[in-house]
C-alpha cells in the first residue's frame, strides 16, 4: 500500500483524517465540492472522554475551548411570544460546543502544512486496478491513488460511486431542518427562542460573536419530498408553504429567507452502511454511518478519522487489513452515537398538538430535565488506540 490517499470532503471528517494521514506519513489530497471552506452553520458538540481525547491529541482542544460558543439555552413560546418551556444550555451543549465552520477551519489549518486541498471540484468516476484507484474529476485531470476515501457526508458521492446508490444506505427519519443567518432583530442573546405549531417548529438563536447577528433554524414533519439539493431557490419555495400563514415571527423569518445567500436544507436521515470499504475505497463519519442532526456527528467523525488513520498507519501496507480493524473497533460505538439522531425530529416538532403539550410539560418537571441531562452525558465508550506508542 502507497501513501497517496485521496479524501472526498472538507468538512470536519475530512481534514481530519488528513491531520492524522500527514502525521503518520502519508500524502494526502482532499477534494471539495464547494468553491471554499464552509462558513457558520449550526454549532457541533462534542462530549465524552473519547471525543476529548482525540481532540486533545490532535493539538485542537484548547483552541476549540478558545472559540466555543458556550451552550446555548432554548426557549420555546407560543403565538404572543409567551414562555412554555425554557432548557438549559447543558441541555444540548455538551463539553465544548462549536459552531461547524469554525470547527472546519480549525482543522483544516491544522492538516495544512502536509494536505493538498482541492476546491471547486467533485470526483466523477473511480476505477480501481491492482495496484490503485484511477479517478476522474469534474475540472481537474485524472490521477491515480493507492486509496479513496470518503468524507463527504450523508450523501456521500464516493459512496454512490463505489457502493451504490443513495436510497440503498439512507434513510429518511420523516423531518427536514434548515438554518440561514439574518439581523438579530429580536435582540435573543446566547440562546434561542421558537415557536412549535403541530409538526413544525420556527427558531432564532443568537450569533455568540456578534450581537447584530443571528441565525432561523426551521424542522418540519414530511415524507420524503423531491426536490434539487443543488437549488436553493426551490428550497426556499418548499419552506415558505410549510410555514406560510404561521404566527409568531415566522413571517418575517420567511420574509429574510428571500435574501440568504447561505441556506443550508436537508432531511433528517441516516446512513447505515453494510461494510465501510470496498477493496482500495472506504468511508469515514457520516457517510458510513451518520445522521443529520442529534447523533454526535462531529464527535464521531473525528474519532473515526483517528482510528482509520492510525489502522492504515499500522498495517504495513495490507489496506483490507486495515479497513476490517478500523470498521470492527469503531461500528458499534458509531451506531451507538447514531441512535440519537433518531428522535431529534419528534423531539423538536411533535407531530401533534398532544404531542407539544406533553413535551413541554415533561420537561418543565425539574426531575425529568434533571434525569434527561444525565442521560444526556451518558455517551458510548470506545477503547482507544494509542498509535503513537504501537508505532514508536
């Protein structure tokens, strides 16, 4: 096995596992579809010992802590603007909550010094031979690779290239979310602030950095809907007739939707994965194994980019040795994280009118919160491998 490697993907998976390649030796190359790194976002958490390790021994976690956003507490209110349901910040938080750009810039300026990154361009085709994989890209000229990898998310294009189509591996979870940045026009502050109807929930929360700015976060119940993922504008349209007619502030959060140039939309789904390689090709965080929002993501794609590294780094050139030791040490911890995501959605936006009430006066019972932020921090241990010390 060479140590020419290829990443699809520059979000948090991606430069990640380029860190720890260009650590243990390799050459990396990541290519990334978007014309340059993803700013904003919604923020990722990351919490338990495993998440913390690897962070740490990445050199990131102190800088992390330097940019973290500091939790974010939740208010929900009716029609009027009156309060229903408040949750501590430590509700969703985690250990150290980021937002997902600044969290992609961290560790791409950390991978940069040995990873070539390639902006602006998508692979097209990938052929594997006996001694690599020929792939083709969308602008640049062909090149060769002793291995592929994935990175590029739920709806992995390595993963449709290699394993086979996307209906085949995601599943769609019944809800959609989208957030966009707009003027903090309700003067919210660290927190957020939303408003449930039946299946549908409107938010606003704060920008920690800068007072004049916010971002909407929206969820709603649907069946899987058709739609062009590349088209904002129809993304835009999808949204305005769930909300339209709504109270609260939903017109005017609908009304700033019409002018973002940064509309993140996608449904609430999650990969599941059979194996996560194929011969010279294999996939990292959420394109093996990921939801969209609730499964720890963030922190298990990282975690997932150290014990691949570390694994192709021990294998002394037996990639399918490799690849069997990185899936069985991390697969069950990974779908552990995942089941999260699962009830993100019902969580958010009840289907019901039942449904809201009986969240709202659930948690507003302090045992309960209280139990459900222990079991909140309650996260799936992983024995970690110390690769330094196995390769000294």
């Amino acid at each position: 096995m060479g140590k020419n490697v290829l990443i699809s993907g520059a979000g948090v998976a991606g430069p990640a596992l380029a860190y720890w390649l260009g650590h243990y030796g390799f050459k990396p190359t990541v290519v990334e579809l978007a014309p340059a790194l993803r700013d904003g976002g919604q923020a990722v958490d990351f919490r338990g010992e495993a998440h913390l390790t690897v962070l740490e021994r990445m050199g990131v976690l102190a800088e992390l802590r330097r940019i973290q956003t500091g939790g974010r507490a939740m208010r929900f209110v009716d029609e009027r603007g009156r309060q229903l349901l408040h949750l501590p910040a430590e509700f969703a938080g985690g250990d150290v909550e980021v937002l997902r750009g600044d969290l992609a810039r961290v560790l791409y300026e950390h991978s940069l010094s040995h990873t070539e990154y390639v902006f602006g361009d998508s692979i097209t085709s990938l052929t594997e031979t006996a001694g690599g994989v020929q792939v083709s890209f969308q602008h640049s000229t062909p090149r060769e690779f002793d291995l592929v990898i994935g990175a590029d998310g739920l709806h992995s294009n390595v993963r449709r290239l290699a394993f086979g189509p996307e209906e085949r591996f995601v599943r769609h979870l019944g809800y959609y979310a989208a957030t966009w940045q707009l003027p903090n026009y309700l003067g919210v502050g660290r927190g957020s602030v939303g408003y449930n109807a039946p299946g549908r929930l409107a938010s606003v929360g704060g920008d920690h950095r800068d007072v004049a700015k916010a971002r909407a976060f929206i969820v709603f119940a649907a069946p899987r809907l058709a739609y062009d993922r590349h088209d904002p504008e129809q993304q835009k349209a999808l949204i305005a007739d769930v909300f339209g007619g709504l109270g609260w502030e939903v017109p005017r959060l609908l009304d700033s939707l019409q002018y973002v140039p940064d509309l993140y939309f996608d449904s609430i789904s999650r990969a599941d994965v059979d194996a996560w390689s194929t011969g010279r090709i294999g996939l990292v965080g959420d394109a093996a194994c990921g939801a969209t929002i609730g499964g720890m993501g963030a922190g298990t794609g990282v975690v997932a980019a150290y014990v691949l590294a570390g694994e192709l780094a021990l294998a002394n050139g037996d990639h399918r040795a490799a690849f069997a030791r990185y899936e069985s040490t991390l697969r069950s911890y990974a779908q552990g994280c995942q089941k999260g995501g699962d009830r993100t959605g019902k969580f958010l936006a009840p289907g019901t009118a039942a449904g809201l009430r009986i969240r709202n006066c659930l948690l507003s019972v302090n045992f309960l919160l209280n139990w459900m932020l222990k079991e909140g921090k309650k996260v799936g241990t992983i024995a970690l491998p110390d690769y330094q010390a196995k390769l000294s």
